[in-house]
C-alpha cells in the first residue's frame, strides 16, 4: 500500500468516527425547560449545544413564545414543516430545521450564529431601495433555504421567532470573518472525490442525508439532504459556493471547528463547488 493510499484509509476512518460521534446531534429534543425566574435574556455567549448548559425557556407568556421560538429553529419540521397534521401549518416546503445551518439553534460562532443579529436590524438594502426588517430576513429564510412560503408577519410563529432572536440578541454578534481563496479555481471533479471521501458518512452517497425516522412522518433528519427536492432552493445562502466553501471548512465534518478544520481550504472551495452543480429545487417553486 502507497503512502498516499495509507493516509486516505486513515483519514476516511477518522471522518467515520467524527460522523458516528456526532450521530446525535441533532435529535429532536423534549420541550424546554422551564426557568422559575422572570425573562432574563444572556448577557454572554450563550451554548445551546449537547455539550453546553443547554437553553432554559424564561417564565411567563413571553417566555413561551421564547420556548416557541427555540422549537421552531431547532425543530423546525415539526412545527411548520410539510408533513404536520393541519395543512394551513405547512410553512416550509422541506423537512430540514433552521438549525442544519444555524448550529445548535444558532449559538456556533462559526456556523451562522443568530447570538447578536436582533441589533442589526432593520438595515438598508445593497441597492439603497428598501428597509430590510428582521422579519423580511427571516421570511428570506422561509422562502429560501426553508423551500417554503412566507410566515405572517404577525402570526405567533413569526412573533415567536423574533421573540428568540431577540432574547439572544444581547451579546456582540460574531464578526464575520472572510474565506481565503483558493490557490485553484474552485473544481467540482475533485470536490466529488472530497465528497466520497469525507462527507458520505453522515449525508450518503446520494447527498440525502440520514432521516431521524421514515419518510413524511415529520420527524426531520439526523443529517439534513445536501441536494434533492427535499433540500435548500437555488436561492438559498448556501447555495453560494462562497458561503458554503466558508461554512463546510469551519464546521464539517461536525466536532471540527475553524482552528482545527480537517478540510484545507482548496478542498473546501472545490466540495462547495460539487455541491453547487447537484439538483435542487429552483426559487421559486411556487410551493403552498
């Protein structure tokens, strides 16, 4: 066995062991627990990951919608997703949770955190033409990544997904921190061999991911799908080979972070770049 053909057993092998600790990351959890104290948002960077203190919902009414807001990012398909019981529910046209790309409810620094956004609304458009409120971004969400229809602007899901954004809206938001080019043209031939190599343990060969349960029982996934109909749209953030060469690098495969990334940065513009070329559905699927 060459040098080269000994290393990639090894690294495929340490991949497989990342994929199968992470494994459940992202199960569903019970409701939150409720704290005795009034609304008390944090002041420091809060950790709602498996390893961290968790979230505790504040008391009171507001506090509910908080608790409602946590569910919807993390469990996102079992409250408005396409396979709940009333029809008018149906909000998104995926099974994913916001949280597949907004980690451990959006509190990983590296991974899209929602900790501190709430300040930075509304703001102006790129073109100068329009105010941009948290809830125009978020319904961005919806109709983007989320595959689905806007939320009501005053419905109790939009209000409670403001109300979450808000109460971890205290600490400084991360500075976004940019992505070094690659030394090459991002490729998609040899981002299909990262691909095979790195990724399939968690998100299949067939890049639809590993369901928590079966098909349209509402029940979400372990892995989210990459590609598919039951993926992102083509409008979605992350289907931008920037953000997404940015994201896998500081967060994949899961339990790696920006100071010890397993991919370097070529291999991550160029499995990007394979990502980017994988059927999804195109904006705007007309779905309802």
């Amino acid at each position: 066995m060459t040098r080269r053909a000994i290393f990639a057993a090894v690294f495929v092998a340490v991949c497989a062991v990342v994929g199968v600790a992470t494994l459940g990351l992202n199960t569903p959890r019970s409701k939150p627990q409720v704290s005795a104290s009034p609304l008390v948002p944090p002041t420091t960077w809060p950790d709602y990951g498996p390893s961290g203190p968790g979230f505790v919902a504040p008391a009171g009414a507001e506090g509910d919608l908080v608790a409602l807001g946590y569910r919807l990012v993390t469990e996102t398909y079992a409250i408005i997703g396409p396979d709940v019981s009333q029809p008018v529910m149906r909000f998104a046209g995926n099974s994913l949770s916001c949280q597949d790309c907004h980690l451990n409810a959006g509190t990983v620094r590296s991974a899209l955190p929602l900790v501190g956004v709430f300040r930075k609304f509304p703001w102006i458009s790129p073109d100068g033409k329009r105010e941009v409120t948290l809830r125009d971004r978020l319904n961005e969400c919806m109709t983007h990544s989320m595959d689905g229809r806007p939320l009501p602007d005053e419905s109790r899901e939009m209000n409670a997904l403001v109300a979450y954004v808000k109460f971890i809206g205290g600490p400084p938001a991360e500075p976004s921190q940019p992505m070094p080019r690659p030394a090459l043209p991002a490729d998609a031939a040899r981002g299909a061999e990262v691909y095979a190599k790195v990724c399939t343990t968690c998100h299949r060969p067939d890049g639809q991911g590993a369901r928590i349960g079966s098909a349209n029982d509402g029940q979400g996934y372990r892995f989210p799908p990459l590609w598919g109909p039951d993926s992102f749209n083509s409008a979605a953030g992350m289907n931008y080979v920037s953000i997404a060469a940015k994201f896998v690098m500081r967060n994949m495969p899961r339990g790696v972070d920006p100071k010890h990334p397993q991919l370097d940065v070529q291999q991550a513009w160029d499995v990007a770049a394979y990502l980017h070329t994988q059927p999804r559905p195109i904006f705007p699927t007309g779905r309802r």
